[in-house]
C-alpha cells in the first residue's frame, strides 16, 4: 500500500499449507467421481473444507451428484418393498413413502441452511449462489417444498439485501424464485383441472405488490440503490402514485443531486420508453392501402394480422412491409412500416369503420408474473410439463380501429387524424394548431404523435412545466449538475423551447466537455427540426411549394425516425452535407414518400445504385440534384450499369461525378443509361426522359 510491498509471507504460508491439505481429499473425490461412489462421509469432509473455502467447484459437484443418487432411496419404491406392500395396508405404504420423503427434505433442508450460514460470510460467492438454486430447483422437482417455502426464499432474499443491497447475486436469484413462484403455480392450477379433489391454488401472492413493497423499503433505507430504482420499471400502473413517485425521486435527488441512478429513474418516469408494448405512430391511406408507421424497428406476424368491417366481416387484403435492410433479404424480419393493401373486389368507399389487428414480437418487456428463464437456467423445472411451455411468449396484439371520417382530406397519403386516441387536444402544444393551413396541421399530428410517444404513461406537458420550474430551482443551487441540466435538456426538447434547448447544449458542452461530440449530434438533430417547424410556421396558407433548406449543416447521416415530421413537405435541399449512400435501409429520406425534388449536390454520395435503393419508396419524386458527388467507380462498365428507377423520376443532375466524367470521355457516344436520355451541354451532363 502507498509504494510499500505488504509483509504478508506469513499469512501466505498459512494459506498454503490449507491447500497443500486440500490436495488428497481433492484427488480421493476425483477418483470416486469417476467410478461414481458416492460416500456420505466424504459429503462431511466436503463441509468442513467448504465453510472454509466456498470456491471449489468440485466439491459442490460432488454434493449435487451424491444427492441425486440418494434420491431413488427415498422417493422411489424398490422390487421388494412393491411385493411386500402387496400384503401390507394403502395407508401404511404411504406413511411408509411420506416418511421417506421428510427424511430427504430434511436432509436438504440442512444443505441449505449450511449453504446460507456461509453466505453470511461469503454472500458474493457465485458457487454458493448456484448451489442454492440448485437446491431449490432439486426440491421442486422432487415435491419436497411448495410455494410457501419460495415465498420464505424471497423473504430471505430481503434480508440479506438489508445487509447488503447491491448483493447482484441476490437480485438474481430473487428473479429466478419469482420464476420458480409461477412455476409452482402453474403446476398448481394445471392439478386443480386434472384432479377436482385437489387442493385449490393459493394466489395471494402478487408479485408486483412485493416488488413495489420492496423497492420502496430498500430507497427508503439508501437512495443510492440502483437495483431498487430499477425493480420499479416493471410496476404496474394501478400500484403507480404519480405524486407520491416524484416526491420520493426529488427528495432523493434534492438530497444528492450528483447521483446518476437518482436521474436514471427521474428520467424513465418522465420519458419511459422500451419497457411497454409498442404504439401505432400514425396510420396513412393511399391508394387503397393503409400505411402503419411505428416509433421503433418492430417484427410484425403478418400471417397473423387480421383487418374486419363493423358487421365484424373479415376485409381481404395483403399485408407486408417496407423493406429496411439492403441487400440482405434473409436479415429483413424488421421494419418501421407496415401496410395492408385491401383486394381489388374491397370498395372502401362504401365503409366507414374497420378494426385492425396487428401482431407483433417484441422480447424486452419484462412481465415479472410471467415464467421467465426456462430457456436456460430453470429449462429442466419446464421438462415433462408440457402446459408449461408459454406459446407466443412474446407476441403482442395492437387493436386499432379507423374512422374513414377522421382521414385528412389533402390528395395523397391522407392521414389519420384521431385526436382522441393519443389525447392531443389537451396538450399546450397541439392548440396552436392553424385550421386554415392544412398542412400545418398534418405537421403538428406527425410532430404531436412523436412528443407523445416520447413521454411517461404518467406525464403530460402540464408536468413537464412543474418538473422544469423545479430542476430550475436545484441549478441555481448547484448550476453544474450535467445530470439536471441533460433532464432540462429533454424536457425543453419535447416541449420545443428551441432557445432555451440550444443554450442548455451549451452549458453541457462546457460541464460534460468529454461528451462534447455527443452533444454536437444532439445540436445538429435540433437544428433539423426547428428549420421543419420554421418551415411550417412560415408556410403561406395553402402552399406547399416551398423549399425546406437543411443546407450546410454538416449532417452526416439522416435515420428514421428523424425528419419524419417533413413528411407533406415536396421539395427538400440538402446539399453541402456529409451525406454518404447509407447502406442501413434506415434512411430517413425513403420514408418521406411526398417528395418532388430532392437536391443532395455536394455530398460525399459514392454509390448511386445504393443510393437508389434507399430511395425506392419516392414514387412521387420527379427531380433528383447529385451532382458533385463520386457516385460511382471510375472503371465501371456503364454498358452493364443499371440503377432502381423510380416512376416519375425525369431529371437526375449527375455533373461532376465520376459518371458525368466516363460519359464525356470513354462513353462519349452514349447516348442512353438504364432507360434515361444523355443530357450533354457544355461539359454538363443530365439523365432525362422529358
């Protein structure tokens, strides 16, 4: 310590001559493995050499396979004893098996209150942890405790996070108890159908109550305690007070406003996202085809999907997706957007209403009263029970329905304007919306939507105001505090206080320096959707011919969601931008299906055939500017090269490029490529078929 080397030999020769000790027992145990002796003194040995030294595999090994094969001893008849119960009384042969069955509880039991006597010593040691569970699922298996004694598992478990509560070997052997809890139910309800003479299934036992009772006392005790924050993610909603949640988390924060998990929490609960089932973004109709477009990447059952009228017809159709992934069709079970497109025979003219019903995968919610792990850990508890094995575990349905009266009424991609299911008119921001400008009313649906997406179950914006004034009041106490001043950011931001946002980017650049780059991304996103919402405030009533100009911004990349909000604007420059091909199929530009003209000049653009790809869903786009890029290699063969050609596409400027340079000089006398005319004038050279 401090540069001085410890004068520990002693203590190190002690520890060596344990081991040295430790050597032939070792060898001894190794040998009757392998011949599969299993001697009960030896399982005394092994305890005495475990109290000591928890961290031997070996002997646990040992242990486990000396209980399995006494457990036929105990709980299965042998020849002679069938033949003699022959003779012998129904009641004295079960007495007979009941008491063999206590005797091998009890032999268990001890193994385990041995196990938790050492775990006072040891509590981080994953052998023991393992060890115990393993008891449990041994026990479980063999009928030798119920759920009374797992509920005593989890009081256990309390305890010892009141000694230690960040013991994450505890935390997750309390989870596997409360799958194993179900489990047993399950087991329990499926006798009660077989068997009328059962006993009837005990379920007090609510495991949400017990996560919320235990969270509470464990912050109640250590604000600090992130796995207790943690565990209130999966709380149900009717056992959430929004008051008494926020009292708790500010008084903890006001207490150390410099303690990242106290945030985490603030933040999950103002903006939770993740953790729910998944929410329609908003829903378009065209051509007799309904867009679905979704927040995040979602794998939709589309075999599964269902579309009826209001007589509960089913209406014929087909479903599908927009492609994400480029050039990899067997990675593509993903997408943001879905469609179904109704069968010629449908006149939807003549309906009004119809019922949706979407289903979908999703694997990152966790339902605590679900049976979670039997694919690994607890798999053996799951063999031979068949009505165990929870089909569609992770299938999700989102039941939507449409009122054709609420569609927009512009000309192409009507959206769905249901200002009731997402609870719009009684937020601040969608007041302002300007009912003689249609499209800035399209602009505010899309953008509401979004922010709403984008808050808690719990928040709105009257909230978000009282939770600003009051992380206000703690940065005029501590004005440095990067945790509070990234809240103020997201809030701001979903409250589009644009000034206010960029200068609180500022003071994060400045406290949280190492994040700079970080927050730079965070600027430039926030640039893009003012200049939108600029757009759409200064748009002229009733046109929509301006240019949106994201001009020399530096972006490097576009990503949906991002730029969504630009969905009715037709005309879109950005040029002098950064912008490659994008090879993801996430780009934000190929959801922006209103688009005319597309100006991408000056970019760093290398492959236009990849380019066209991420393109394919402009079917309106009429002219395309990317001039000033490499577009493509400059030995390609352009009497191969083919490109996606886009319906309306006439205009495609190309000077500059590595393509306008090969169709001057060595395809100088081509005159057509991939269907389109060769422009060329003065050294300029446009694709046409005008």
């Amino acid at each position: 310590m401090h540069g001085r080397r410890a004068n520990n030999s002693k203590d190190e020769d002690l520890k060596l001559e344990k081991v040295k000790e430790l050597i032939p027992v070792m060898n001894d145990l190794i040998k009757k493995k392998r011949r599969n002796t299993y001697e009960k003194e030896y399982i005394e040995t092994t305890s005495i050499i475990l109290k000591k030294c928890p961290y031997i595999q070996t002997l646990w090994n040992y242990r486990r396979e000396y209980f399995e094969s006494i457990k036929n001893d105990y709980i299965k008849e042998n020849k002679e004893n069938k033949e003699n119960s022959i003779s012998e009384k129904e009641d004295d042969r079960k007495d007979f098996l009941k008491k063999n069955l206590d005797e091998l509880r009890k032999i268990i039991k001890n193994e385990n209150i041995m196990v938790e006597d050492i775990l006072k010593k040891f509590n981080k040691c994953n052998e023991l942890w393992f060890h115990k569970l393993w008891l449990i699922k041994y026990s479980l298996k063999n009928n030798l405790i119920n759920v009374t004694d797992l509920l005593n598992e989890l009081e256990y478990c309390k305890n010892s996070f009141l000694k230690d509560d960040r013991n994450y070997h505890c935390w997750n052997y309390r989870s596997y108890i409360i799958s194993c809890i179900n489990i047993s139910h399950r087991k329990l309800e499926y006798e009660e159908k077989e068997n009328d003479d059962s006993k009837k299934v005990n379920s007090d036992f609510n495991v949400y109550k017990a996560n919320y009772e235990l969270s509470k006392e464990l912050i109640e005790l250590n604000f600090s305690n992130f796995s207790a924050w943690f565990l209130k993610y999966s709380l149900k909603e009717s056992l959430i007070d929004t008051k008494e949640e926020l009292y708790l988390i500010k008084n903890a924060i006001f207490t150390d406003p410099f303690d990242q998990s106290l945030w985490e929490f603030y933040r999950w609960f103002l903006f939770q996202n993740g953790n729910y089932e998944e929410e329609i973004f908003f829903v378009l109709l065209n051509n007799d085809c309904f867009y679905f477009f979704f927040h995040n990447l979602i794998k939709v059952n589309l075999s599964k999907c269902k579309c009826y009228n209001s007589k509960h017809n089913e209406i014929n159709g087909i479903w599908d997706k927009q492609i994400i992934t480029i050039n990899n069709s067997s990675n593509n079970s993903e997408s943001y957007i879905y469609f179904f497109k109704v069968n010629k025979d449908v006149n939807l003219s003549e309906i009004r209403y119809l019922k949706f019903f979407i289903y979908y995968f999703k694997y990152n919610i966790y339902n605590p009263d679900k049976i979670n792990y039997e694919k690994n850990i607890l798999q053996d508890l799951i063999i031979g029970h068949d009505y165990l094995n929870e089909e569609n575990k992770f299938e999700y349905v989102i039941n939507y329905e449409i009122d054709f009266q609420k569609f927009s009424k512009n000309n192409n991609f009507k959206i769905l304007l249901d200002y009731n299911k997402k609870n719009l008119l009684n937020n601040e921001i969608f007041r302002q919306v300007d009912h003689r400008n249609k499209y800035f009313n399209l602009y505010k649906y899309i953008n509401c939507s979004s922010i709403v997406l984008n808050l808690g179950k719990f928040t709105d914006f009257n909230l978000l105001y009282s939770e600003l004034e009051q992380i206000n009041e703690l940065l005029n106490l501590e004005n440095k505090c990067k945790f509070a001043l990234i809240t103020k950011f997201e809030i701001l931001r979903r409250l589009e206080k644009f000034k206010e946002t960029f200068e609180v980017l500022e003071m994060l650049k400045e406290v949280d320096y190492t994040r700079i780059e970080y927050y730079k991304e965070m600027e430039l996103e926030l640039k893009i959707k003012k200049r939108i919402h600029d757009y759409y405030y200064d748009l002229e009533l009733e046109h929509n011919n301006k240019i949106l100009d994201l001009s020399s911004l530096d972006i490097k990349d576009l990503i949906y969601p991002q730029m969504i909000e630009a969905f009715f604007i037709s005309k879109i420059n950005l040029s002098r931008n950064l912008l490659s091909e994008s090879y993801t199929g996430k780009f934000a530009l190929n959801f922006l299906y209103n688009l005319k003209e597309l100006y991408l000049d000056n970019n760093q653009i290398k492959n236009f055939t990849v380019l066209m790809m991420n393109l394919y869903n402009l079917k309106f786009l009429e002219k395309l500017d990317v001039s000033n890029n490499t577009l493509i290699n400059i030995n390609e063969d352009l009497d191969k090269y083919e490109f996606i050609i886009l319906p309306l596409l006439k205009y495609i400027n190309i000077n500059n490029s590595n393509l306008s340079i090969l169709l001057n000089d060595k395809y100088k006398d081509k005159n057509k490529i991939n269907t389109y005319d060769i422009i060329r004038d003065n050294g300029n050279i446009i694709l046409s078929k005008i």
